[in-house]
C-alpha cells in the first residue's frame, strides 16, 4: 500500500508539469497557494521572533518548527479544525498557524503570559494546544501521542455509536462525520515503543487516525537510518496490514498536499489509518540548546538550504507564474511586520498571578471529598460478600447506568468473541481475580473488550477516551507489571489538566490489584508501592481494606472528575474478616475520610490495605495482656489523606504506630510521621513508629516471604515499644 514522491524540491520543468497537474487535479486556486506560503513565512518567522526572545530573555526556550512547513501548511489545507482532532509534535508550528492559532497566541506561550491558549503559561513553547480548534494539549514525552489518538478517534467512533445506535444525546460532545484524528513525530520518535503500539491499536481496529512521520533526518544528532530498518519508515512498514502508507517531498506544499488529500480521504471513506511519511529540511539546530554545525557538514546544510521550503516554494510559485518576486518581498515584509507587533504585544502581556500556578490540579467543578459523595447504603442481607463481588457490584450496577463509561485491560471481559456472550455454556473469563465478570454482559456492546498485553497501551488509550468526555475505568492485571505504564500515568494523565490550564482533563479510574501474602506470588506479583503515585500531583491514590469501603469509594471514584488510582489488595478480595451486607447501588464515600475501625485511648495505629486487620489483631492481642487500649485508624484513601483524623485520635492517645506492606525506606508512613512532626509535635509522648516491609524484594518461598512482609507479630512488637517508652 506504498504510495511514494521522491524527495527533493526543485523548480525544473519536468517537476513544474508534475505540480500544474496537481493543482489542476485538486483545483487549487492562486488564492490557495499563496495561502500557503504566507502560512510558510507566518511559522518561520515566528521561529525567528522567538528566537529573538530567548536573546532578550523574554522567551526561556526555543524549539523551531523551520523546515517543516510545506507539508504542514497544506495538512492545515485539507484537514479541519474544530471538526478533526489534532496531537501535533513540536515541530508543526505551521500546521497551528493554519488551523487558526494566532502568532500573538503563540510568542505568549514563549513568554508564558496570560494570553498563551495552549498551556496557560504552564508549559515551553512549541507544546501545542488550543481547545477551540480540537488541538489537544501535547507534553514533552515523546511517543505518547500515538496512543491517545487511538482513544480519541475510538471515543469518537463510541460517541457515533452511542447517538446512531442507542440514541444517546450527544449535544455536549463534538461529534462530526467521517473525522480524521492526526498525529505526528519526527522520524527519532518512531523508535519508541509506543509508536508501533499505536499503529497496531489504529490497524488491528481500523480507526481514523493519521500518523504523520516528519523525517528530517536527524533526531538531534542521531540520523535516521542508524535507528529504522532501511533506513525508512516506509520502507520498514511497507506491506503493514491494514495500513496506508503515503511517502511525500514535504519540501514542496504542493506535493505534500496531494499526499494529505489522499490520506484524509482513505480515512474519511472508512478505510482506515494512513502513515503519511513527509522528507522535510531541519535548517535550525535541533534547539537553541543544540548546534548542528559540529555534527553536520557545511555542504550538507547548504543542500538543505537549497530545497528548505523557505526558500524553494517562493522559486516555484514564480515559476508558475502565481506570484511576482516583488509580491513574494512584499508578503514576506508584510508578514514579518505582523510578527514583530505580536512579539511586541505579547511581551507586553502580564504574567498570570503567581498563586494561580497551584490551579487545575484537580477538577474546580467536581469534589470527591465532598459531602456531596457521603450517601449512606442500605446494606442489606447477611455481611457475606466479599471484596471482590462488593467491587463487581459496583461495576455492573454503574455500567448498566452510564453508557460513557469504558473498561478494557487484560482478560477483563467475558469474551473477546462477542458471538459467545450468548452461549449458555460459557461462563466467560472477567478477570484473572474475577472482578470484573459479568460487566460486559451488563452493558452496550462496546462498552467492555480486551485490550492487547500492553499496560502503556491501556493507560494511553483510555487517556485519549478521557480527554474527549468517555469515562474510562481499566485494569492493569497485576500492579508489578504497572511500569510500562508509568509514563503515561505520571506524565500524561496526572498532568493533562494542569498542563492544559483546565481546558482539557482526564477523569479515569485505573483499578489495580496490588500486594503479597498469597504465596506463590514471589517478586512479580507481591509488589506495594503506592508512595509511587502519592508523590504524584494531580492523581488521586484510593486503598481500601474491606468491602463496604471498596463499594463506596469504587462509585466515588467513578463518579468524580478526576484520575483514580483504586489499589484492590488481592489478598482481601475473597476473605471472611472484611466482607458487607449488600450496600445498595448508590453508597458513596468521600476521598479524604478515614474510618475508624477500631476504637481506643492509649496509642493510635493508622494503616491500610492488607495491615489494617493484621492491625487489629496486634491491637486485641496488646488489650487481653495488658487493658492498654489502642485506635486502629484506617485511611482508606492516600491521596488525600485524613490528616484531621489522626489529629483526633493524636489529643486522647499520644503515641503513633503507622504501618504499611510497602518497603520501609521512603514509604509513605514516612510521609504521614513528617505530617504530623510538622502539626502535632506537642500532642506526642513518644517517638512514631514504624511498621513496614523489609527493603527487599519479596521472595517466593512462604518462609522468606513471610519474614520480608510485616505480620501481626511486627506490629504487636512495635505497639508493645511504643506503649512501653
């Protein structure tokens, strides 16, 4: 499925007959290419104004997009704003500038002033975004795009669905026909694993996504064919299933355009994904922090020189005779003087207040830890079920209520095969724990899949889904394998919100089975390590330790506006000490309240997870030797925590024992004793102790596993110490 243009740009008259062919073929009109070239000259020398600004100190950074605004300014041609979706890479300045960013919009985010409307001074320039336009906030991580194009053309797909099928409102929501979702990287990108991810995902689902590869080729010093088989994208996709690949001179907008109308058009028809691959100029050094004259030769650069758009598209349209030199000097003059009063007027834009930098962590409109989310169950029937059903409760009732909301992960689903949800004989995989069995059965068809063994993939998808109003709520299988996803949760979904200054937000609920004591588990399925996403801005961390609290907090967490890391310790999922009567469907707790679960005056235990049981078995144990009584708090939720109800029970008790299964070494007991050394220093008779697991990673055999993860017998040990001192 290669379609192929050479690289190169010249204006000889074989290369002229090509181009008159294309304008005529896709009627393009004088006014569209000098369009073009104004776009051209607006990117470049907004290039050069923000490079002036870095001089001045009035601009902190520079990355240009020079080189790459031929194939740009015609994908800004063809494809649509604020009907397309967009999740550009820092090169493509002039695809902006063509969908409707204003340059003055664009040196405020170099300045990072209140007049920056992609990141509302959060982030350096050249990381687009623009709400109005369906550009979608981008970060700095390389990669991550792919995948949350994927959940963005996916929700858009669902949200069709949803309006034709089931005759949802979808008013609120942007929805148009035959959208193409675009996404870009330059040909250094195409190295990370996410990117195939992403053309995996687009062609195994046949979504309506365009990866667009500008090769330049370098990435910063690296060239191209020391990273890409054959050193060609194209080349190593070519044959790709399902896949369209489009190979272009991204040098001549001309050409380019061809290349983009084909693309939108496969993707409008249905067809799916293309890969369009466009060979572009880098005449700048990768940043102002980079010089590419100490790696690049000066015949080189001079080659490039010649081809660069800048100076080869103004050539050809004289040569067509569209444009006069003169009227090229005078749309160039033209332009940089409506640069230069953008820099002027942007410059002078105040600063946003210094506190406002602090906004948009968490959604301004939703809060979970209100008592908005304090409604009481009905708890009906016998205190039988346990964890894991409390949660599959929860899951079946909110699916069969919410068509927005989405579960995919490993092995979630009951069938891959939906021709089988019907088949009596099947009673359906729905997680390896079982947790989520019975939900696809509960909900439209789509709602609940498989995703492919890829965590990244799940976290980057349902980001995507998140950012375009579908409420996502996924599993990763096992939290030791959570890794490959950390940095779409940390850089991507914790900070989309923030980063975006509100305009665009994330409400996720990432369910994650976590813990050891099951042996067997050993090293890869025995992790805690919560204080990994505690440390987190922006990501709320939920750890309950029975059924009732799962209940509750799994429909807060659902229900509010926010990313939700829920911690299911699989050791408790099926126990006898922590099950419920039935809630009911519409038990809610707020994030941020402790419970108390036991009551006592002489120390303070706080805990959660697997420890608040083994908590209160120290504690009993303490009281039949001794009548010393001792308060079991459990937190229930991490990020926030209760600090007011450790305080409470601080004033009648004085002596604080916290424990935890996550290593001892930056723990986050640590975190809770720093707390409370800083607010209730005067309310302690005694040091805070600590339990908690050994730094270690935790073995297989039941003896060794025993000895790493604390027991009963490490906090009896520890309460005895602190009653003691």
């Amino acid at each position: 499925m290669l379609d192929k243009t050479a690289k190169g740009s010249n204006v000889g008259s074989t290369n002229l007959d090509k181009k008159k062919e294309i304008i005529k073929k896709y009627n393009l009109s004088k006014e569209d290419l000098i369009w073009m070239l104004r776009n051209v000259f607006v990117s470049r020398k907004l290039d050069d104004a923000e490079i002036t600004m870095k001089k001045q100190s009035t601009a902190f950074f520079q990355i240009s997009g020079a080189g790459h605004e031929g194939v740009l300014s015609a994908l800004a041609k063809v494809l649509k704003p604020a009907h397309d979706w967009f999740i550009p890479y820092y090169r493509d300045r002039a695809l902006c500038t063509g969908l409707g960013v204003t340059p003055y919009e664009m040196l405020c985010q170099a300045n990072g002033n209140i007049g920056d409307t992609a990141t509302h001074g959060r982030q350096m320039p050249a990381h687009w975004g623009n709400v109005k336009l369906n550009i979608v906030q981008k970060s700095s991580c390389t990669g991550t795009q792919f995948l949350q194009a994927c959940g963005v053309a996916e929700a858009g797909l669902s949200l069709k669905e949803l309006k034709e099928k089931h005759k949802f409102d979808t008013s609120k929501f942007l929805v148009e026909d035959a959208e193409v979702v675009y996404t870009s990287c330059g040909d250094g990108t195409i190295a990370q694993g996410e990117f195939w991810e992403g053309l995996t995902t687009a062609c195994a689902n046949k979504l309506p996504v365009l990866f667009h590869v500008e090769d330049n080729g370098y990435a910063i010093s690296t060239i191209t064919s020391m990273q890409t088989p054959g050193g060609s994208i194209s080349k190593a996709l070519d044959e790709f299933p399902g896949l369209k690949i489009i190979e272009c001179d991204g040098n001549c907008p001309i050409e380019s355009y061809k290349a983009a109308e084909k693309a939108a058009k496969h993707i409008r028809e249905g067809k799916g994904p293309v890969l369009l691959h466009s060979h572009v100029t880098r005449p700048y050094s990768h940043s102002l922090s980079d010089d590419q004259s100490m790696y690049r030769t000066k015949d080189e650069l001079a080659q490039e020189k010649q081809i660069d758009v800048f100076n080869s598209y103004p050539k050809t349209l004289i040569a067509l005779g569209v444009m006069s030199e003169k009227e090229v000097n005078d749309l160039l003059e033209e332009v940089s003087l409506e640069v230069r009063r953008a820099m002027k007027e942007a410059v002078d834009t105040e600063w946003p207040a210094p506190e406002s930098a602090l906004d948009h962590l968490y959604s301004h409109d939703i809060d979970p830890t209100s008592s908005d989310f304090e409604t009481q169950g009905t708890f009906e029937g016998k205190d039988d079920v346990p964890m894991a059903s409390a949660i599959n409760a929860v899951l079946r009732s909110e699916f069969s209520k919410n068509p927005l909301l989405r579960m995919f992960g490993e092995d979630v689903a009951d069938f891959s095969d939906l021709e089988r949800l019907n088949n009596p004989d099947l009673k359906g995989k729905g997680g390896v724990f079982k947790v989520s069995s019975g939900v696809q059965r509960a909900s439209l068809e789509g709602q609940v899949f498989n995703s492919p063994l890829a965590e990244a993939n799940i976290i980057g998808r349902a980001i995507g889904m998140a950012m375009r109003g579908l409420k996502p709520v996924v599993e990763i299988q096992f939290f030791d394998y959570i890794w490959t996803a950390y940095m779409q949760l940390k850089n991507e979904m914790a900070t989309t919100r923030y980063r975006s200054g509100g305009d665009f937000k994330c409400p996720m609920v990432v369910r994650v089975p976590i813990g050891g004591y099951l042996r067997g588990g050993s090293i890869y399925h025995s992790q805690c390590g919560e204080s990994l996403f505690t440390h987190v801005p922006g990501i709320r961390v939920v750890f309950p330790s029975n059924a009732a609290d799962a209940a509750g907090l799994l429909r807060t967490a659902i229900r509010s506006d926010d990313p939700v890391m829920f911690l299911e310790h699989k050791h408790l999922y099926y126990q006898g000490y922590n099950r419920t009567a039935d809630p009911g469907e519409e038990y809610m707790i707020p994030f941020g309240k402790a419970r108390i679960a036991k009551q006592g005056a002489d120390a303070t235990v706080v805990a959660w997870g697997a420890l608040v049981q083994k908590s209160i078995d120290a504690a009993k144990k303490i009281e039949a030797e001794t009548g010393k009584t001792v308060e079991v708090i459990d937190l229930r939720t991490l990020a926030p925590f209760d600090m007011d109800a450790i305080k409470k029970s601080l004033e009648k008790t004085n002596r604080l024992l916290i424990c935890h299964e996550e290593t001892k070494t930056s723990g986050f007991a640590g975190e809770i004793a720093a707390c409370v050394n800083e607010e209730c220093f005067e309310a302690l008779d005694a040091p805070i102790l600590r339990v908690a697991a050994k730094d270690s990673h935790v073995a297989y055999c039941p003896t060794s596993e025993d000895y790493i993860l604390p027991q009963v017998s490490d906090v009896y040990e520890q309460l005895n110490k602190l009653l003691n001192y």
